[in-house]
C-alpha cells in the first residue's frame, strides 16, 4: 500500500512540473503572468512620475527628459 501511494505522489509531482514547463510558467519567474494576474500598463501620468524621479536621481539628463517627456504627451 505505501508503495502504491509513494507512486502516486511521484506521479503528481512530475505531470505538475511538466505542465509547468509546458506552459511556460518556469520561464515566468518574477512576473505576474502565471499568477492569473492581469497588468494594466502604466498611465500617462505614472509614466511622467517615474520620469521625473529618473531625472531627479540623475539616471537622465535634461535633454533625455524632455524627450522622454515630449513622447508621452504625444501618446
């Protein structure tokens, strides 16, 4: 009987791994794609937001801001 059950657990843990595999969800680490998650993509305003802190910590330039900026707003 314990052999039978050991079987068993073996088996449902190999076809969970392959369809994991298969669909993809082992290559979706670290995303909310697998997790049944629907992502909206970010506002406009979000977009300047992260835009602005990205010029402010000095990742950007002026110039690079501007053009970033001058892009969102023609969206």
């Amino acid at each position: 009987m314990k052999r039978k059950v050991t079987k068993w657990v073996g088996l449902v843990i190999i076809t969970a791994a392959v369809g994991g595999l298969l669909s993809g969800c082992a290559w979706s680490i670290g995303s909310d794609r697998c997790a049944g998650k629907v992502v909206a993509p970010p506002t406009r305003g979000q977009e300047l937001i992260d835009l602005k802190k990205a010029k402010d910590q000095g990742a950007i330039t002026e110039e690079e801001y501007q053009a970033q900026r001058k892009k969102i707003m023609e969206k």
